[in-house]
C-alpha cells in the first residue's frame, strides 16, 4: 500500500533498485544530489543533473519535462553518501516567458516506486509560493537501512541558493550548467500535446493556446494566453481561453476596487458545449473499437483532428515508456536472480546452477514476451488510427502526398498549427505521428545543414546535405504560405552566396516572395535593417497603446525570414541584429528560419549560443534528435518530403501567388 507522506514525515524502504516519478504540470528541471551524513555535496561529481543525467547509482532526465522518471540504484552507493536529495528547479525564464515561481503552478507530485511500477511512497509538494527550487525528498540512510523523507524546502534562489545551502563551494557555476543544459535541451524539445481528462480516456480536451515547452516553455496542460496579434484581438475564444480565477481563492488587492466584484461562479459554462465527436461502430465482442477520425473533443473538426493526432501521440510515448520499462525490470529481475545463483557455492557448479540460470532467463523471456504482446496490441491500435486519421487531415496537417493538396485552395482563416514533418519510435516503425506546431509562430527554426549519417546507414555529403536543407526550407516555407489566408504571410530570403537558388526556384518564379532573394553583404544589411525597423516601429506602437498610429500602407503581415548559408556574408552587427529579430520579433510577427551548419557557425562562439537554443532545430534527413515532454524518448524526426516528379509545390505556391494578386488590387 502506498504512504501518502507530509512534509517532514518518513518512510520505510524494501528495495534498492527504486524509480522517482516526478509530475509538475509544467517543465522543470530534476537533479538529484549526493550529501554524507551531515546533508553537505562534496563536489559536482556528486550532482546528477541534465548536463551530467548519469552518476554511480543515479540517472535524472537529460531536459526540462512536465514528467520524469529517475532511477535510483541504493546498493550503488558508496559508503561515503548517506542521502540522495531529489532537486526540482524552474527553467531560467527565457525573455519573460515560463512560470517564475513555484506558486503560480499546480503542486508538483513526487512518487517513489518499484521497478515493477508499485507505488512504495508519494509526496504532493504544497505550501510553495517564491520558490523556484525546491528539494523535494530524499532517500537517506538509517542504522544500515534506507529511508524516504518527504522535505518539500523550497529556495527563492533557484538551485544556486539550494547546493550553497548544502556546502557545495561551486553553487553558482554549477547552478549556471544546468541552465545551460536545460536551455540547450529546448532546442530538442517536442510540443506538448492538449491535456487529457483522465487516464486512458480516448476523448481529448481542446488544445489550449498556451505555447508548449519548445515555444517559450508555458505551463504544459494548462490554459494560458495568446499574445494578442497588433492592434487586433487575443487569439482563441469560448473553450480555448485564458487562465480562470481561482475558485475561492482571495480578490487581488490590486484589482478589486478597479470594478465591480464579479459573483458568477469561475467553472460556470456560458456557452454553449462544442458538439459531440462522432462516435465509432459498436465493436465485435473481445475486439477493440473501430477508430474513428475526429473521435476528440473540439469546437471544430479541425480542432478534434489536432487533438486526436497529440492524444495518439502521447499514447504512443506511453506504451513504449511501459515496454521500456517492463523490459529493464524483466533485466533487472533476470541480473538478481544470477546474481543470487553464482553467490551460492552449492549451485555455482552442476545441474542445480544451470537449471536456476535457464529459469531465470526463461523468466526474462516471458516478461518481454508479455510486454511485447501488450505494445504490438497498442501499436497495432495506433496503426487503424492513423490509416483512418491521415486521410481525414486539412491541408495545414496533411502530408504533401495528400490528394487533399490537389484541390487546395487559399483559406480565408489561419489554421490552429501546422504540420512540420513526422515522427516515430524505434519500438514501432509502423507508426507516423504528424509533428504539428501551433500558428501563429512562436519560436523559429534552425534547419541543419551540417555533414551528419542519415539513420538508414546512408551517408550524406557536406553538399547533399546543403541542398537537402533548403529543399526542406522551402517545403516548410511553402506550407506556410499556403496554410494563411491571401497577404497574412510574407517571406524574404537571404542568400548571400546565391548557393540557393535551384532550391528557392519555386518561391521566385511562382511570385509568392516579396522580392528576389537578397545576396552579398549590401543584400544582407537591407533585408535586416528592414525587418529590424518593422519590430521597433511594431513594439513602440503597442507599448504607446495605438496600434492603429502604424504608417499608412504599413504591411501587417505575418514576415518570415530564411537565412541561406550562414554565417557568410554576415559581420557581427549583422548577427546582433539577427538575436535582435529571434528575441523579439515572434511577438510583433516577425520569424526567422535559419539554414546553417551549426559547426560552421561555432566560430562565433557565445555570441551565437542564444540564438541556437532559441530556435527548434530541424533536420533535412531522418534524425532521433527531438524529445517529448513526459519521459524524454528520442522520438525520429522525419522532414516533409514532397514526392518525387510531383509537380504540388508548384501548383500550390502559383494559387498563392494568383490570390495575393488579386487581394493587392
């Protein structure tokens, strides 16, 4: 039975080999933390951390997640470590964005389990309000046993305060790689997906329009603003919306004599409920249900697709999470069980050891078999879902091999996200989960150049891999156009070689850029001097409250830059200017997607550091680069390929560019 613990309180522990599940509700940081008997860190070897996830008897996730898993191995431990502290930390805010403090976010849980997942301990860590680091148990070591404190002591401090607490002299250095390491780690991080209602529920909640943690590290699975677009409205509406006040919880001083009190009840409808989603053919006796597209829940059928493709991607990550490990505690079980045998003089030799080595790996063998089972029933659960969800995809989802690219036509309203390629797991190669971004653009993308061994064992050239890029560049950016109604989207190129120009071929003669592709040095300087203007003039409109004071004919569009072959043609004001645009311009409209070799790049040392980790790398061929928020798994990217001979890009980019015509008229 599982002690649910208080602060302070302690717990009794059987096993050695122990796993520390951690929920927070929204990314944070775990470490863990080796002390001796007077609670003091000898060094930063005795910190397992995202930089440094692996430690004698300890390994912590490698990024900032809203779920981790820790493994604990007790009898790993050296007689000089008397406790194992298990740390969480909020990520250092990126421009503002992300929680600052553990109060304003839901009660992070911490549990302790078996390797069999049985629950031996859990803590809900409540009472934090400044605190943006916080200690939350620790296993400790009792007259030659261990035990499990709940602690719960927060730091306003963050994690430097935390280890300097603990004696550590290297506080603030090693406080300052974790950051390091866990802002590195959002450049391959994978959106969140929509919050779900329970456990195994099929029906999915809509997709709040809170950004996920490889946009600005929101709270995951909790509803939260969009900034508004200049001079316009928040996005979103009835079912999407903001964050709610608190139920019962005291006015804010600050507001309450602004207005009159508000009495309707915070989780009261106003509105009326979204429509049911289809409901699926009732199944044959002891078979599953018949999938059906659209099954989540959803103002519309887009928004139920959206959802129902992150409600089968987070399905995915958890069954392989549950195989993964089933598989290590059958390995785990199989290890101690020989080890046993090799330990008994009286069975080490003869049939009797023998006899106890075949059961153990007969045991083995029937636990993955089981887990096997389990997963190829999921997977092949999946596998009906996505032959039926696929076809059913808008434009702004679909693959380019859709049929639906073939009757495309302009939109006339921006779609909730946009798909960005597929991705998959090496437990289940049949699956292709769509990687959808929500729009408007709150991040831009770094699109890797750079030599690298595609996954199929083929290998790619410096030159391939170039061309690859921006044919990819293009893909994504042609998607973009298509996806926004006519005038919403404009996209300027900067190609300082002109090494480009057989991939840019489709964007410049179709019409759809705003100007030929701008190269040289001169090139270069004009396009950033512009768009670097069009966010100042933006910003200081809105912060003086008139967005409507912009200069006649001021083009309110939605602006994407690509950048060909950097770093050349580029001096460094030129790199100032282009952190300028990543850092500020998502929020007045202005996005960047970078084509580069980051080797390459690293010549400009910690002046281009920033803008890597603020961009979601990408790559031209198959990489297993990107993590989910929950358990890490490194997901395969898959990039959008358009077929082979097929002539859609073109057909699509010339709409685009006859409907943009027409609405300049």
């Amino acid at each position: 039975m599982t002690a649910e613990l208080v602060r302070g309180q302690n717990h009794p522990l059987s096993q050695s080999r122990l796993e520390i599940r951690i929920s927070a509700g929204t990314p944070v940081a775990a470490a863990a933390a080796l002390s001796d008997d007077n609670g003091r860190i000898h060094g930063t070897e005795w910190v397992a951390h995202p930089g440094a996830p692996v430690q004698p008897g300890l390994e912590v996730s490698r990024q900032a997640a809203a779920d981790h898993r820790l493994a604990v191995d007790l009898d790993a431990m050296t007689d000089a470590v008397h406790r194992v502290s298990v740390l969480l930390a909020l990520p250092a805010p990126n421009g503002g964005a992300g929680p600052a403090r553990f109060g304003s976010v839901a009660a992070p849980f911490v549990a302790v389990t078996g390797l069999d997942g049985t629950e031996v301990a859990s803590y809900t860590i409540t009472g934090l309000d400044l605190e943006t680091a916080v200690v939350a148990l620790e296993l400790y070591r009792r007259q030659g046993a261990w035990k499990v404190r709940a602690v719960g002591q927060g730091y306003a401090g963050g994690m430097a305060e935390l280890f300097a607490d603990q004696g550590l002299i290297e506080a603030a250095q090693l406080a300052s790689g974790i950051d390091e390491a866990v802002a590195r780690g959002l450049a391959r991080s994978v959106q969140a997906p929509p919050p779900r209602t329970s456990e195994g529920d099929r029906s999915r909640q809509a997709a709040a329009p809170a950004v996920g943690p490889d946009q600005g590290a929101a709270p995951q699975g909790a509803p939260g603003p969009v900034p508004p677009a200049y001079g316009g409205q928040p996005a979103g509406g009835q079912g999407q919306g903001g964050p709610q006040p608190a139920y019962g919880g005291a006015p804010d001083p600050h507001t309450a004599s602004d207005g009159p009190v508000n009495y309707r009840h915070p989780g009261r409808q106003t509105s009326a409920p979204p429509p049911p989603p289809p409901t699926a053919p009732p199944a044959q006796p002891g078979q599953p249900a018949q999938p059906v597209a659209g099954d989540a829940t959803g103002w519309s059928m887009e928004e139920r697709l959206y959802n129902q493709v992150w409600g089968m991607f987070e399905d995915l990550a958890r069954t392989a999470a549950a195989y993964r490990s089933a598989v290590d505690f059958a390995e785990s079980r199989m290890d101690k069980e020989l080890e046993q045998a090799l330990s008994d003089p009286r069975s080490r030799l003869g049939g009797q050891g023998d006899a106890a080595r075949e059961a153990a790996r007969a045991r083995y063998s029937q636990l993955v078999d089981q887990a096997r089972a389990s997963l190829d029933r999921d997977v092949a659960q999946l596998v009906a879902e996505s032959e039926v969800v696929e076809p059913a995809l808008p434009p702004a989802f679909a693959r380019w091999d859709n049929p639906c690219w073939h009757a495309y036509r302009v939109p006339m309203e921006i779609p909730m996200a946009l798909r960005l390629g597929d991705l998959r797991l090496p437990e289940a190669e049949a699956v292709r989960i769509p990687m959808l971004l929500r729009l408007p653009l709150e991040r831009g993308l770094w699109i890797d150049s750079g030599r690298t061994d595609s996954l199929d064992g083929a290998f790619t050239d410096s030159h391939d891999m170039r061309r690859l890029a921006m044919d990819t560049a293009v893909a994504h950016a042609a998607r973009l156009l298509a996806v926004y109604p006519a005038g919403e989207f404009t996209v300027h190129v900067v190609d300082p070689a002109g090494s480009g120009a057989q991939a840019l071929a489709p964007l410049a003669q179709t019409g759809v850029l705003v100007g030929p592709p701008a190269q040289g040095a001169a090139g270069v300087t004009e396009v950033l001097a512009r768009l670097t203007q069009r966010v100042d003039l933006v910003q200081m409109a809105l912060r003086g409250g008139a967005p409507d004071a912009l200069p006649p004919g001021f083009d309110t569009s939605q602006q994407l830059l690509i950048v060909n072959d950097f770093p050349h043609g580029f001096d460094d004001r030129a790199v100032n200017q282009l952190r300028y645009l990543v850092d500020e311009g998502p929020s007045v409209g202005v996005h960047l997607m970078m084509v580069a070799d980051r080797e390459e790049s690293s010549g400009y040392g910690p002046l281009l550091d920033p803008l890597w980790r603020a961009l979601l790398r990408l790559t031209p061929v198959p990489d297993d680069h990107l993590a989910d928020p929950w358990v890490g798994h490194a997901w395969t990217y898959e990039p959008p390929a358009v077929p082979d001979g097929s002539d859609v890009l073109r057909q699509v980019l010339t709409k685009v560019a006859e409907a943009r015509r027409a609405w300049n008229r």
